[in-house]
C-alpha cells in the first residue's frame, strides 16, 4: 500500500476479481486484502493464471531478486536462460550443464520462484518483447526473433495467452511508438533504490580498458561483440533506471545484450535485504551507510575480466589497465578486446607483461573453456585453479565480477586484509564467515572505504 519502490519486484500482487497482477508500486488503488494473493515471480502469477498489468508494466520492473543469496544453482541457471531459449527439451539440458538432475532444478524453481524453468523463461521472454512493443519500433517479426520465439505465430499464440490481447493492441495502448530516428534501440532498465551510481562508475573507470570502454561520471560506453557481430552500449544514469542506447546490426541478440548490461550493473540486486545482514557488522555498518546501494559491479566479457585480473596480480590498478590498453590496441580490433583465439599465440611480453603473467594469460587462452556460458561456476573454477599463475585470489575475483557470484571473496586480495584488520587470508576468511552470503558485497564496500579514506572519491 506505501507503493515503496525498494520493493518493487521484489513480490508480486495479484487481484483475484481481475485476475490482473501487479508490481508493488502500482499507481492504481490498492485492492481489498481478501481479494489480494502474493506470488514471488511474475512467473509464478502467470502460472497461476493472472495477467499483466497494464498500467504498472510487470515487464518494467528489476529483476527478481528472491533467488539471491539463497540458491547459487537457480542464479546460474537464471544467468544460462538468458542467453538462450529454453522449451522442455532443453530443461534436462539446463540440469546438466548445471550439475543437478532435472527433478531438483524444477524443484528449486518452484521454491524460490513459484515456477518451473520453462514457465520462468517464457514470461522473461514475453515480458521482454512487451517492452520491446511499447519502447522501440521494431516490427512485430523482429520482435518475435529478439524475444526468443521462432516463429510468429508462436509469438502471438504466447502473447494471446498471457496478455489477452494481441501484440498489435498493445502498441496502440501505449499511446506513442517510440521512433528510433538515430538507429539505435532505447531501453529503460529499473533499479531498487537507492543505487550508487558514482561509485559503480568510478570503479568502473579505474579499471577502464580505453581501447575498448569510455567512462565518465555521467556515462558508460564500449564496443560490443555477439555472435560475430560488432556494435556499441551506451549507459547513464536516468530517474529510478539506466537509461540504455544499443547499436547493434541484429536484433535477435537484444535480449542477451540487455540482459549482460543488467548483470554488469547488478541491476536485480535488493539492496535493502543485503544492507541489513551486512550492517550487523560494526566494520561494514558506517561503510554501507556512506555508501548506500552500492552495487557488485560486473563485467560484458568473462574472458576480457580473466586476463584484467591476471594483469592486476601484484601490480596497481592503473598499471594493469595501461597494460590491458596495450594489449587490446595492439591485438584487438575494431574497438574490441582480442580473443581467446588471438592471445593463445600472442607475444604479450611486448606490451609490458612480465614472462609468468604472459604464460597465465596464454594459459586462460588456450584452455579451451566456454567462457561465456559457464553453467557451474564452481566446477569452471576448478579448472581456472589448475592453470599455471592462477590462484584463489584471480579465480574468486572472476567468480565476483565475471559470474555475479553474490558470495566469492577473494581472501588473500591484502587492501581487504589490512581493511579488516587482518594478518593473512585466514583470519579474513573466519572474519568474513558472518557476512555470507554477501561476502563479494562486503568486499566491494571495504574497497571503496579504502579508497574514501585515501581522498580518492
């Protein structure tokens, strides 16, 4: 009833005598309490037969975050739908790739979200195509191909179901089309508030690889690559959401593009919920409360991360970014970050990399691994730690910022060591036991009160 904007996608309200569901902010008046049923995803309202609102946009709000902190198995597999379509088929395919069976993925997905895989992944999939609808111009094929259906005919079929009405309805509805007069699609990507932007931002630029990515205060901008293709994103901060421009030459990558910039931005994180475990803690208490809503900042590009941390081995941050700048404005191309398939082979020691961190990097390049759709990170870790040069420090700073894992902590890192008030990786460890599952959120706060306490934001 307060419509609390921190809630919002939190849970989602559905109307028994409309049989329409809504988000948590919704500006129309509050139903009657015996008419109301709460569900945790808007998949799981779907399933039970109500449909989107119209006025509030369930397709509009941040994701879901109940799964966060609580599932690992459910966060990665939410991570893998969203690079790719998923029927009943393919569910058995999802376990797999997860390291689970069947039965308990569809078991875990009804307890964390009120709904199967599948039913989670067409609503995501519907929702976005709504969004599409009523923020871009896109014919309705292009519509279907960029949402995941294979067909049209599917995709008004589907549409029909959960909105009861036809996708062409809709865009009359939404009052205006959005017209696209410069080529590039326009996105607005909520957020719970509050949301740190400055330092996301900041962190971010630190790191910058300027061959690559531009970051200012008021802005995040860098070359893109999906399936062979080139484009660009641009990302500000806009009112309640990032305002999101993508140059892209293929719109059926648009729902895996939006949803990498919602991970590199942590955009379905609940801050609220995370704040009040982590300020328990009288070290991260005056730390969270400078920085209200900071957020676990991510990366476009696994493999691109794995080589910056191998670069940020022992060295400063701004001396492993001249150094990735090097390397990408030698062997990239395009604006984009070289591949795997390049630094396998590449005499990385001519851009400055000592020898050993050369032969990591040549390591991480050639190993063969699918970089960009890891299902079981725990397993992919494995296989990074048993590469030359690669120790717990680099495998858990890419389980942070690569995978998203709300729970990596890279103990031996020293600046979190010192922060705490610790000798050595050990005592960080047991110190950091209180703060699980947060752990990677913990860091990146003692980080930044680091770098406040030097003068330095």
């Amino acid at each position: 009833m307060a419509r609390d904007p921190r809630f919002d996608g939190c849970f989602f309200t559905a109307v028994k005598t409309t049989r329409i569901y809504c988000r948590p902010i919704c500006p129309a008046p509050s139903p009657k309490e015996q008419n109301v049923v709460y569900y945790p995803s808007a998949a799981a309202a779907a399933e039970a037969g109500y449909r989107p609102c119209l006025r509030c946009r369930p397709e509009a709000s941040p994701g879901t975050p109940g799964w966060l902190g609580t599932s690992v198995t459910v966060s990665r597999a939410l991570r893998l739908m969203s690079e790719s379509t998923l029927d009943n088929s393919g569910v058995e395919k999802l376990a797999g790739r997860l390291g689970v069976g069947s039965r308990h993925l569809r078991r875990l997905f009804l307890e964390h979200l009120g709904a199967p895989p599948v039913a989670v992944a067409q609503t995501r999939r519907l929702h976005f195509a709504k969004k599409l609808i009523d923020e871009t111009s896109l014919p309705f094929t292009e519509v279907a191909m960029a949402s995941g259906f294979g067909s049209i005919r599917r995709f008004n079929f589907a549409f029909q179901q959960l909105y009861g009405r036809t996708p062409t309805e809709l865009r009359r509805l939404a009052g205006k089309r959005a017209v696209n007069a410069d080529g590039a699609y326009h996105f607005r990507l909520p957020f719970r508030p509050p949301y740190d932007w400055d330092a996301i931002s900041s962190f971010l630029a630190d790191r910058s690889i300027p061959y690559v990515e531009s970051v200012t205060r008021n802005s995040y901008r860098r070359t893109i690559n999906v399936n062979r293709a080139t484009g660009q994103i641009e990302v500000q901060l806009g009112s309640g959401a990032l305002d999101v421009r993508v140059e892209f030459p293929d719109a059926r990558a648009l729902f895996l593009i939006v949803e990498r910039i919602r991970r590199l931005f942590d955009l379905s994180a609940d801050p609220t919920r995370i704040e009040a475990h982590l300020t328990q803690d009288p070290l991260l208490a005056p730390k969270l409360a400078r920085h209200p809503g900071l957020r676990l900042p991510g990366a476009w590009s696994p493999f691109e991360l794995a080589v910056r941390a191998v670069l940020g081995q022992q060295i400063s941050v701004k001396g492993a970014s001249t150094i990735a700048d090097r390397i990408a404005a030698r062997y990239g191309n395009g604006g984009l970050f070289p591949s795997a398939e390049v630094l396998a082979t590449a005499d990385i020691e001519a851009c400055g990399v000592v020898r050993s961190r050369a032969a990591t990097i040549r390591a991480l390049a050639g190993s063969g691994l699918e970089w960009e759709h890891v299902g079981n990170s725990d397993t992919f870790l494995e296989t990074l730690l048993a590469l030359p040069g690669v120790g717990p420090w680099t495998a858990q700073y890419i389980a942070m910022r690569a995978f998203g894992e709300p729970d990596a902590f890279p103990a031996g890192d020293l600046v979190l060591q010192r922060a705490a008030g610790c000798r050595n990786a050990r005592e960080l460890e047991e110190r950091a036991e209180a703060w699980r599952p947060w752990r990677a959120y913990a860091a990146i706060h003692l980080w930044q009160g680091v770098k406040d306490e030097a003068g330095l934001h």
